[in-house]
C-alpha cells in the first residue's frame, strides 16, 4: 500500500513539475506581453517615445540571438535570459515614474472625496499644490520627444523626485485617514462581535437555568387497609372506621 502511494505521489509532482517547465511557447508568450507592455509606454509618455523604440529594438535583437540557439534547453534559458532583462535598463525608469504618477494621482482622489471635518486646511492646501506638480509633469511627458535619449534617465528621476517631494505630505494625511479608517472598523467590529458573545451567553444560561417554582410540595397520603379512606401520612387512626392506620 505504502508502494502504491509514493508511486502515485512520484507520478504526481512529475506531471506537476511538466506542467510548470518553461517552454519556447510559454517564454514567447511572455516577451510579446512585455514588449508589448513597452511600447504602451508611448502612449503615455510620448516624450520618451524615443527611449521606448531604442529599448524595443534592443529585446528584438537580443531575443532574435537567443531564438537561434538550437539545442532545446539552452534556447529555452537564453529566452528566460532576455524576459528578465526586458523591463530593465533605460527603460526602468519611466515604470518607476508611472507608478509615482499613479501615487499621486490616487492620492489626490482620495483626499478630495474626504469630508471637511476630515481634512485640515493646510492639507488640502498641500493637496492643491501637488495636484498642480501632477499636471505640470503630466503635460510635459506627454510633450515634445527628448532629442538626446542619453539624457531621459536623469530626466525621468528628477520628474519622480519631485512628485515624492510634492505627495509627501498628502501621502501622510491619506495613510493616517486610512489608519482611522480601519481602526474605527475594527473597533465596530469588535463591538459587534462581544455583543454577540454576551447575548449568546445570556441565551445559553436562559437555556441551562433550572425553572424557579415556589409552588407547594405534594403532600403524600395513606390508605386505610380495611375501608380503603385516605389521610394524610401521620394520621394514626381512621374516622370511618377507628382501625389504626
């Protein structure tokens, strides 16, 4: 039985580990998402344009390299070599500035769907301010393509650096108000639940309690033996007929 067991374990992590080995389908698969990924880029930042096509042409290169290898396993591990470079170097940068706009963006709509009584004055001043650095770097990235791509990095980051430096306080605010925000709804939540416990309780000893009665105690009687009349226990003589009970 114990054979037949690890057979089938055996038989399982292979089909297991089959299905999980990379293969040129799947790593072709990935570098079209990437590459794909890459030149939306452009679409959002269309002064990088040139970056995003000098990055491309890259990949296509390097992965056109790795496709003539012939032999299966070194092909399949020289196409896993280019996938995990297609989203690095000079391309790095404008993912890192697209997830900062993200930040701010997201930030600034959370701040701006508070209550007054939530928000001070000063921070949504800070607000105002950082929604102002948002669109100003917004317009610019989707402006004029740079002339000198050597130049983008340096570029992008200053553009990151200042929307950290814009966002900072109002990343605080939302992460305090969100703080609040769920230590309110833990607070209710742990409300509810010992309400539920106490009721609980209550019902349980309504349950298991015994009934109160201050009714009388059924007093016991007597027959007596010969003219079958009934006396309460203790009597020692019967009226009907005067035997002794």
């Amino acid at each position: 039985m114990k054979k037949i067991i690890n057979i089938t374990l055996s038989l399982f992590v292979t089909i297991l580990l089959a299905g999980c080995a990379a293969t040129v389908e799947g790593e072709q698969k990935s570098f079209d998402k990437a590459k794909a990924e890459i030149q939306g880029l452009s679409g959002l930042f269309n002064r990088y344009t040139p970056l995003v096509k000098v990055q491309v042409a890259d990949i296509d290169e390097k992965w056109a390299k790795a496709m003539e290898t012939v032999e299966e396993d070194a092909k399949i591990e020289a196409l896993e070599g280019v996938n995990d470079i297609v989203r690095l170097g000079s391309i790095k940068p404008l993912y890192d500035l697209k997830r900062s706009l993200a930040k701010v963006e997201s930030d600034i709509k959370f701040m701006r769907k508070r209550s007054t009584a939530e928000v001070q004055i000063s921070t949504l001043k800070e607000v105002d301010l950082s929604e102002a650095k948002l669109k100003e770097i917004q317009i610019l990235v989707a402006g004029t393509p740079i002339e000198n791509i050597a130049d983008a990095p340096m570029e992008i980051n200053g553009f990151i650096s200042q929307l950290n430096s814009a966002g900072k306080y109002v990343g605080i605010a939302v992460k305090q108000i969100k703080d609040k925000i769920a230590a309110e709804r833990k607070a209710k939540e742990k409300a509810k639940s010992e309400a539920r416990r106490k009721e609980n309780n209550s019902y349980s000893k309504k349950k298991t309690s015994k009934p109160n009665t201050n009714s009388e105690p059924v007093q016991k009687m007597i027959n007596c033996k010969y003219c079958k009349s009934s006396y309460p226990s203790g009597s020692s003589k019967c009226n009907s007929c005067g035997a002794k009970l």
